[in-house]
C-alpha cells in the first residue's frame, strides 16, 4: 500500500519532471546563448515562452489554498546553473504570476492567470522601489488618483526588467487624492500594460553583465489604469501576503549560480588541483554550504503564506546568506581557474559579475541587513 500511495502521489505532482525538463532545455536551447543574454544582443523571449509550455511557470500557483514554491526554484536554479541572467528573469515572470494567483480581483485573475502562467504572455516586476518605501528607505515614485472606473497614474520606474512592447508587469502607486476607498498616502498595486501609449519603455545605460534581460525605464504620463487592472487596494497587507514568496523564488538565482561555481572548480581539478589545493576554500565546503541553503531554502518554500514573525526572519536571513555566498563561491572559482577565468570566454568571471547581482538586486544585501536590524 505504501508503494502504491508514492505511485499515486508522484503521478499526481509532475513538478519533478517538469525541472528535468527545464534543466534539459537549458543544458541544450540556453546554453549556446548565454553568452548574447549576457552582452545584451539576445533578450530570449522565445525561450521563456517555450519554458512556459513545459509548465516552468505555473508549478507555484496555490491550489485550493496552500501553495508550494519548491519547484519554481527548483527550475530556476537549473536555469541559473547554465545562466544568470535568464535565472533573473524568470524570477520576474514567476513572480508576475505570484502576484496574479493571489489577487482577489477575479476578474483580473481569469483574465491573466493562464495567460502568465503559460507563458503566452511575459513581463516582470515593479516592485523594487515600493520594496524600498515599505521599509523606509525611498518614497514611491508612482502617484495615482482616482477617476471614474480606474486611476490615473504618473511617475517613473528607473528599473524594470523582463520587458518589451507587449509585456506586463505588477507595480504599486501612492494615492495623492481622498476617497472613499482611500486617503492620501495610501498604496495601490496594479498590473501595468507596456502596450499603453501613456507608457514609454527607455532602455539603461550598458549593465555590468546580464544585458538581455529586456530592462528599462518606465515612465507613466497620466496613464488610465482600469480597476480590471488592479491587483489590491490597500496593497500593503497584499504585499506582506505575497512578499516571503517574492523573497524566496530568488534563491533559485543563487543556488544555479553557486552550482556551476562549484563544477567550474571541479572542472579545473585535474590540471589545476596540486595547487588550488592550498587555496583556503575547496568545492567539498561549497557543496555542504550548497546543500545546507537548499535543504533550508525547500523547507520555507513549502509555506510561503507562514505569518509567524519568526519564519519571516528565516526567509530574509536566507535570503541575506544567498547572497553574500554567491559573491564568495563566484570569488572562489575565479582563484580556482586562475588566468584562464580571467579570459572573457570562460564564464567564470561571467560568474562573477552575476553574482554581484545576486547581492544588489532588490532587496539588497544592505536592504536584508536594514530588515533583520529593524526587527
């Protein structure tokens, strides 16, 4: 009976089949374009859309209820073991569709929930800056007043990634009018469409690595935002519903990258080992560090909506821990690989500069530290 109630479970629950899936799309349609993505010539759009297919981004949609993250960052990191860049941006994606399950806007729901989760459509979030105003470190940029049947909204973004003329994304504005559903100050979280023509997408200055990964400045010029678009009004209490999850999908970004980190020292073992063996960090402590973020990281995953006080500080401390690792094992593979990393067609200095990312992308490494201290 037991191995039949397995048989039944695992017929049940696909998600493992669908990260092998994603991991062989990724060893063998992302990997040749790693590289483009990286330099800024590719944004793979076609492939998100295929990874879509094979069901990447619809593993975290809660089901009657609970819902588990474990393998959306399970792909993720498969993503993240060939490229960062691509890790990141279906960090966006999976989180434009968390945001969308758990909005109680029906109407919004049923008409994008399939249509995100599928990847028909792509788009990102907008949510570094409100991440920022709600632990008091910026003001939000986006301002919004009431009219008949929506807002009208006004501001810019300096960063959103995951983006292009047919894209969405979530954001939040700060009402600057009184109401009867609001005063002045209170927030509101909305899906944005790219396609408005009140919405002019500008491309960034050149990145330190990870181009492709179709992000830009967002202005709004009084731009109609239908109450169909609107994710929650007050969005604070949204924000602390979705925002563990939003959290812990990025730990896919880190445990890919901090994967391949430990095989490219692998790599250069036989030719290099007899003297990276004096070097002070070796793959054996990475791979037990590897393994005590992921078991940690699946353990929070499988109960984004926990409210304890506690579990919250688990997610930032992991969160934090992420990080700082990714820098240390990117550091450590470039020592370990020496002059040959040091060529702009090894990808370990590739490695290194996305993990540089991993630690500044919002929340940040001194966002985290702010968090814990903060209580």
């Amino acid at each position: 009976m037991g191995s039949l109630a397995l048989s039944r479970v695992a017929a049940q629950d696909p998600a493992p089949t669908i990260t092998d899936e994603v991991a062989r799309l990724a060893r063998q349609e992302l990997a040749p374009l790693a590289s483009a993505i990286d330099a800024g010539s590719v944004y793979p759009g076609e492939f998100l859309r295929r990874l879509g297919k094979v069901g990447a981004w619809s593993s975290h949609v809660p089901q009657e209820g609970p819902a588990d993250l474990r393998w959306a960052i399970q792909s993720m990191a498969a993503l993240g073991e060939v490229c960062g860049a691509t890790a990141f941006m279906a960090w966006c994606q999976n989180t434009l569709v968390w945001y969308v399950a758990n909005s109680t806007n029906m109407k919004l729901a049923a008409r994008f929930g399939n249509c995100f989760s599928s990847g028909r459509a792509l788009g990102g979030t907008g949510l570094s800056n409100p991440m920022k105003s709600f632990f008091g470190i910026e003001r939000l940029k986006l301002k919004g007043r009431k009219v008949d049947g929506g807002y009208i909204v006004r501001g810019a973004l300096p960063w959103v990634s995951n983006l292009g003329p047919d894209h969405y994304f979530g954001t939040i504005f700060e009402r600057e009018d009184e109401g009867s559903r609001g005063e002045p100050g209170s927030t509101v979280m909305f899906l944005a469409d790219c396609a408005d023509p009140a919405i002019t997408l500008t491309p960034c200055k050149p990145f330190l690595a990870m181009d492709g990964t179709g992000t830009y400045g967002v202005q709004f010029r009084d731009v109609f935002v239908p109450d169909e678009l609107i994710l929650a009004e007050p969005a604070a209490p949204f924000v602390k519903k979705i925002r563990a999850g939003f959290i812990l999908l990025q730990a896919g970004m880190g445990l890919g990258l901090m994967k391949d980190c430990i095989n490219i020292m692998d790599e250069v073992h036989a030719p290099l080992g007899h003297v990276n063996r004096y070097l002070p960090q070796q793959p054996l402590q990475f791979r037990e560090l590897y393994a005590e973020f992921e078991k940690e990281a699946m353990t929070l995953a499988s109960d984004p909506y926990n409210t304890d006080d506690s579990y919250w500080r688990r997610v930032v401390a992991l969160r934090l821990r992420i990080g700082d690792a990714s820098v240390a094992f990117a550091h450590a593979a470039m020592l370990h690989c020496g002059a040959r990393g040091y060529l702009m067609s090894h990808r370990a200095q590739r490695r290194l500069r996305e993990a540089y990312f991993v630690a500044i992308v919002t929340p940040a490494t001194k966002q985290l530290r702010k968090m814990l201290a903060d209580g």
